[in-house]
C-alpha cells in the first residue's frame, strides 16, 4: 500500500468502517473515500459499477454489511442473507474487474461452527452445524469469505480476508432490537440509571463465555495486515481472552454507575455457549491487542453517554 492509494471504506459511517477510517488516518493515509447508503446502494450490482467506473479505487475495505444479535437475526433472516449475500457480490466482482491493487474482507468468528474447537482455529470453518439463532448471517459471509479465497485462487487477486471477533466502541449499534450484547448492557445500564430503575433485565443465564475486542484495536489490525498480508486463508483478529456474559454485566454496570439490581431472563436465548478465537496466527504476524476490556468498556460508556443524541437507538 503507498500512502497516496485512494482507499473506499464499504461502511464507513459504522462501528467497524469508522475505525478502519481513523486508524488509516492515524497511520498517513489519506486518500480515503465512502459513501452512505443513501449514496450508494451496496446491494445494486449497476449502482456499485457506476462506482467503480467513476472513482476507480486502488485499495477496498469491505466492511459494509447488515448485522445484528440474536433478536434481529432470528426475525429477519432472509433479509440478513439477501443483502450481505447482495453486497459481497457486487464490491468483490467490481473490484476483480476494475484491477483493485487490494481488498479486505471482513468475516465474523460468529460464522464458525456452533461447537468448534476452543480457542477456535481459522482452518475450522465449514467442519460443523451453525448456531441456529444467526445461520443466514453465517452462511452469506462464508459465502464472502470463500469468493475472496476463490478469486486469488483463479485470477491472482490479492484480495485477503479477517475475522474478528465481538466487537464494541465508539459508533456502535444502540437499537435494542438488533444490537448485540455490549452496547445492549450499557444502553439498559444507563437508561437504568437516568430512570432510576430498581432492576435491570438481561438476557439468558450470563453463563456463556465470549471474547471481546475494542474496535480500535481491530481496525489497527486490519491496516497491519493491508500492509503486511497476502495470504489465502483468512485471519483471526481477536484479544484470546474470554469473559462470561455475567462478569461483562458487571463491567459494564461499574462503568455507567448503575446501581441496582440485575434480573437474568432465562426464557431468552444465548446463543453459542462458547465462542475465543485462537490469535496465535496473528500474534506470530507480529500483532497484538493493546486496550484491555475495563478500559475498553470505560471508554466505550463515555463516548455513548457524549453522543446518546446522535448515537444509533
């Protein structure tokens, strides 16, 4: 990558797209461009073209996708299948045709098998069932995942693929009925602190682990390997530590100041019961997390308590 490179971020304007466009920034690049949805419609393949012909980008980050927990991906999975599906598509075919120098994917370790191997590998991927509760998700960026591999394969290009595990941070998703789970603690968290509400209520029994990363840190680990990696097989990006649900609710309540009670709604699911990636691929890369999960947290409530009237809801 050279520092005049012009850069689109798919998904700029999102938890995942922002960082990726600060840590470019911090590190001297520049030419970077985006596009909202209501500029561009991903999941037009004419639309995308157009793009492409007009802007003609050298670099490409794919981190445009339709996310969401539990409660989103259960009600509406035709539509999480459809547009990633849709999206992927479009960008990856476009940036084949248009000589991209490089592109960058980006999976999910939710797409893994339902009960993979812990910490989970990367060659793990296809060798079980899906969890349930986000299979149409899963399936479509497999789906991604593999054009990526393919498109090497056949034509040479250097278009590469991450995985990164539980993101949060600063642009997240605060809408109760897609978010996934940190940003749904601090949002009830602190609603439960203006209110003064006696209890709190969070689902499942807070006895499954999961791995969580700052998305700062996943976005310096995305600009590492666009200047450092060209392999075939995708990679984790993750911390290598886990957490239960539990002791993350009582992070995250210390953090906002909430001083009440919480009530675990067992009728709710939780998902895969355990879900860590194994780093050690890129820990031997040359990279490693820097923000730890208390300060993550901290920093995560303070920038949704300075924007709550901006912040997604």
């Amino acid at each position: 990558m050279d520092k005049t490179d012009k850069i689109y971020v798919a998904g700029h304007r999102g938890l995942v797209g922002s960082a990726i466009v600060r840590s470019l920034k911090a590190k001297g690049y520049e030419n970077i461009i985006g596009r909202t949805h209501r500029e561009l419609n991903l999941t037009s393949q004419q639309d995308v073209r157009d793009f492409f012909e007009a802007e003609r980008p050298d670099i490409v980050v794919l981190a445009a996708a339709k996310v969401g927990g539990i409660n989103a991906n259960n009600t509406a999975p035709a539509e999480f299948a459809y547009e990633n599906m849709q999206i992927q598509c479009n960008v990856i075919q476009c940036s084949h045709e248009y000589k991209v120098k490089k592109l960058l994917f980006l999976g999910s370790t939710c797409i893994y098998p339902r009960m993979a191997p812990q910490p989970i590998p990367e060659d793990a991927l296809l060798t079980g069932p899906l969890e349930e509760t986000n299979e149409a998700y899963a399936i479509a960026k497999i789906a991604g995942l593999e054009m990526c591999k393919f498109y090497k394969r056949q034509y040479g290009d250097d278009f590469i693929s991450c995985m990164p595990t539980n993101l949060y941070g600063p642009h997240d998703n605060y809408d109760l009925e897609g978010s996934h789970v940190m940003p749904a603690m601090i949002r009830k968290f602190h609603e439960g602190k203006v209110s003064g509400s006696p209890t709190v209520t969070l689902w499942g029994t807070g006895t499954v682990l999961r791995e969580f990363l700052y998305v700062d840190d996943m976005a310096d680990a995305c600009v590492f390997l666009l200047e450092n990696y060209s392999g075939e097989q995708h990679v984790n990006i993750g911390t290598g530590k886990e957490i239960t649900i539990k002791d993350l609710a009582g992070i995250v309540k210390q953090a906002v100041g909430y001083t009440g009670q919480i009530v675990w709604d067992q009728t709710m699911p939780d998902g895969t019961p355990r879900k860590l990636t194994d780093v050690s691929k890129l820990h031997g890369l040359g990279w490693t997390h820097k923000v730890e999960l208390t300060e993550g947290v901290q920093r995560a409530y303070d920038w949704f308590k300075e924007n709550v009237q901006e912040a997604r809801m």
